[in-house]
C-alpha cells in the first residue's frame, strides 16, 4: 500500500472500491462512511457550540482519529493476508486483518454511544444530523463486524490460538451494538 486512502479523490475511492482492485474493501468502506457519520455529529455539536457540547466534541474528534486511522489500518491488513507467505505469516496476517476492524467497530459503537448523549445537547433543527450521522455509524459498525467475522472465522478453521479471544471481542461488539 502506498498512500493513505484519504489522499485519494472521493470518486477515485469509489472507483477504486468497485473495481477488481483487492483493496479497498469492506472494513474501508465502513471507515469512511464511519468517519462521516461521526462528522455529521460534530457538526451538529459544533453549530450548537455551547459549553455542554465541548466535552462530547472532544470525544468526537479523538473518535474521527481513531476511525479514519482504521482506514489505512484495514488496507494495510488485507494487503499483508494477500501477501502472507506460508500458514504462520497467513495465521498472523489474518489475526491482524480480525483485530483492524474489531477496533474499527470498537470506535464506532463509542460513536454511537456519543450521538446518544449528543443529540439532547444540540439544536434542534441539528437533530437530524445527528441522527442520520448516528444511522451511517450503526451501519459501518455492522460492515466492520461482517469483515472481521470472516477472518475470525477462518482462523477458527485453522485452529489459531488467537481466535477463541477475537472471536469473544467479536460477540460483546455485536452485543453492544444490538443495544
């Protein structure tokens, strides 16, 4: 992988997604539409900007950090399962292709947890930002999940010691987002 997938255009991202390319995938996708369903409640608590919404700012921001990181992070990841040269590279290349978007999906239910608590806070006509930001959250943290299920599932194939703990962080992730 070279540069970031945030350098990219967005319609040179959208291509690049639907075309044979191995990446961008399904745990980018979710980062960006996570990304931007995040965004969407920053600037509901941005236009609002009174001293409650500070902290719930805050959050916001250090949540758009984490998740745009996930972007790269998952590239990255499929890159080397792609790459992986024999069963303990595919083993520790799939491990790592699990746990990219486990923590994807990890940043995104705490986002939605923050569009909870943010949209009391924000005025009213900003309700729907905050919602709709919060309805693209939801569903890139259900695509991040899908992605990882897949890699945790083929780890359990394989008998890895690492997977009954990915797939543990798996079913509390999908519990909480169920919540």
């Amino acid at each position: 992988m070279g540069e970031s997938v945030w350098t990219d255009r967005a319609d040179e991202l959208l291509l690049r997604t639907a075309s044979a390319e191995p990446t961008p995938g399904s745990g980018v996708a979710a980062a960006v539409a996570g990304a931007f369903g995040i965004a969407l409640v920053l600037k509901a608590l941005t236009i609002t900007d009174d001293d409650g919404c500070a902290a719930a700012r805050a959050r916001g921001e250090a949540l758009v950090e984490r998740v745009v990181a996930a972007a790269d992070a998952d590239d990255e990841a499929f890159a080397e399962v792609i790459d992986a040269d024999g069963d303990a590279d595919a083993e520790q290349a799939l491990a790592r292709a699990a746990a990219v978007p486990l923590e994807l999906a990890a940043a995104l239910v705490d986002a939605l947890a923050l569009a909870r608590e943010g949209a009391p806070l924000v005025k009213p006509a900003l309700e729907s930002d905050v919602l709709g930001g919060a309805d693209l959250v939801r569903g890139a943290a259900s695509v991040a999940l899908r992605a990882a299920e897949l890699n945790v599932a083929s780890l359990e194939e394989r008998e890895a010691a690492g997977a009954p703990a990915l797939r543990a962080r798996l079913e509390v992730l999908r519990e909480q987002l169920a919540e």
